[in-house]
C-alpha cells in the first residue's frame, strides 16, 4: 500500500513518468533482496563470546545481475523504523 501511496503523491506533485518507474523499481528491489537493513545475517563464536552479525547496506549490482550486501558488528535500525 506504500507504493501506490506514493505514487499518487507523485501524480499530485506532477512527477514525470520516470520517476513513477524509479519507485516502483526501488519498491521491488526492496522487496525481492530477501533482506532489509537491520536483519540479523548469523552469529558466529569469536574469542568465546558470541557475536552478531546484521546486515547494513544493501546493493544491487545490474552488471552481474545479484544482490549484495556488507555487514555490521552493531544493530541498525531499518529506514521506516527511523521514519516512524
């Protein structure tokens, strides 16, 4: 429901037509990584404490056509969670 909500913001502001399929390309990403910032990637034993690993960027190579992402010791908070 987010999509189509900003895309009829995008309608009222008179966006042109390539920003309609720049968001929807974004919303479709976001939606196909199977990840999002802040998940939690694995936790691995190091020194004897156990230690957690969370995903905090995400990248989408159109090159080799895959989904990449680098990981944090540290937790992140998603960008709806700081929107909201």
């Amino acid at each position: 429901m987010k999509i189509i909500k900003r895309i009829f913001e995008l309608i009222k502001l008179g966006a042109p037509r390539n920003q309609y399929y720049l968001e929807v390309g974004v919303y479709l990403l976001k939606k196909g990584t199977g990840h999002q910032i802040g998940d939690l990637a694995y936790t691995q034993k190091i020194a004897g404490k156990e230690r957690a690993f969370y995903v905090s960027e995400l990248f989408y190579d159109f090159k080799r056509n895959k989904i990449t992402h680098k990981l944090s010791n540290t937790v992140i908070k998603a960008e709806d969670e700081k929107a909201g």
